[in-house]
C-alpha cells in the first residue's frame, strides 16, 4: 500500500523520530576577539569623505548644523528637484524648511514616494574605511526616501564616523540592546552590470548620492 503522507511530510516525520528525548543544548562560548589591521582605528571624518567620494558620491562639508539647510537648497535647486522625501529625522525636516516644492514625509502615501525626484536622511554611522553609510530603522523612518528617489542626500555628523564596519556592530551591541530590524549599507550611488560587464547606475536605487558632512 502507497503511504499517502508527502515526501516533505515522511523527512520531518524522520528527523522528529531521530531528535525524540534529546533536548537542545548551547554551550556559552566566548566570542572570538575582532582582529583589525594596524592602523584602521585612525581612521577619521575625512578619510571617509575622501573613500566615499571615490565611489561617486558628491560630499559637500559644512560647518554646522545651521549650514545644512542651505546646501541642500543648493543641490535640489540645481538639479531642478520637485518634490522632495523627506525622514522624521528633524535635522533631515529641518534641511527641507523653505522648499518650494512638494515634500513628503513618513506620513505621506507610499505610492507618492515613489515618484519623489529626491529624498533626505540621516544615517546612523558613516564607515570610514569603506566609505558607507549606515542605516539603521531604529532611529529614523528612512529606507523609502533613502532608496526609492533618484537622488539621495544624506545628513552626516562628523561625530557619526567610525573607523571600521567592526564598530558599528559594537555600537549595536552596547548595552546588550536588540539590533534594529533592518540595517542598511550604501556604498556610493546604486550600481549593477549585466553579463558582459556593461554597468549602469541607479537600476535598484539612487543615481546620484549626496553627502553633507557637518561638523
């Protein structure tokens, strides 16, 4: 007679029989220490301005956080933006004050964000060795204005710099807090190539990434 139970069904059937009376153990190991490579912990706010304009990112520096406001005026006017994404970062909100186009916020409609010419966010850590920027949900509604735009203009504080990606998962682990639920890595603009190595940018994200590094 054919066992009517499906192949998936006999496997888990298996590994429960196997597993039957035996408890899960974990032993407590110790993490392996994090190796760094001489020198890395030097790295500052400048080395990862000089990394991420590499990548083809634009890094404009101002001085402040009063200076914000005004660069990114200066971008979005001239590459003529409409209407602008912006986070509920208030240092992001408060770049947008005095736009005359439209902005969207995390309030706005999904669907309206995906039509925004430009978005703004800040980050929660900037990689100095690789010149990434950190993103982070725990801190700021921004993977949408952050992604989905064309352009992306990004609120850097010097202060957020680290040297290495090993620091970041450090500050994630201080004070045995939870990670956030999404963490976010970009490298310069969105960049792919197809099979014979043809690249184009700006297929599965932003086309233009600018950095406004304050401070």
């Amino acid at each position: 007679m054919v066992d009517p139970k499906s192949d998936r069904e006999l496997v888990l059937e298996r590994v429960r029989s196997s597993l039957a009376g035996r408890e899960a153990k974990r032993e407590d190991l110790p993490l392996p220490p994090v190796l760094r490579a001489a020198g890395l912990d030097a790295f500052d706010a400048d080395v990862f301005a000089e990394r991420i304009a590499m990548t083809g990112a634009k890094v404009i520096a101002v001085s402040s956080a009063g200076g914000v406001p005004a660069a990114v005026h200066s971008i979005v006017s001239d590459l003529g933006v409409k209407t602008l994404a912006v986070s509920d970062l208030a240092l992001a909100r408060d770049a947008a004050a005095g736009f005359e186009g439209e902005v969207l916020d995390d309030t706005s409609a999904r669907e309206d964000l995906f039509h925004c010419d430009a978005g703004i966010s800040g980050v929660y850590a900037a990689v100095a060795e690789t010149g990434t920027l950190v993103m982070s949900t725990a801190d700021e509604r921004n993977r949408l204005t952050s992604l989905v735009p064309d352009v992306h203009l990004a609120i850097v504080r010097r202060d957020q710099v680290v040297p290495t990606l090993d620091h970041v998962f450090e500050r994630f682990g201080e004070g045995a807090a939870t990670p956030p639920r999404c963490i976010t890595f970009i490298t310069g603009p969105s960049r792919t190539a197809d099979i014979e190595l043809e690249l184009v940018v700006g297929v599965h994200g932003p086309k233009a990434l600018y950095v406004i590094l304050v401070g």
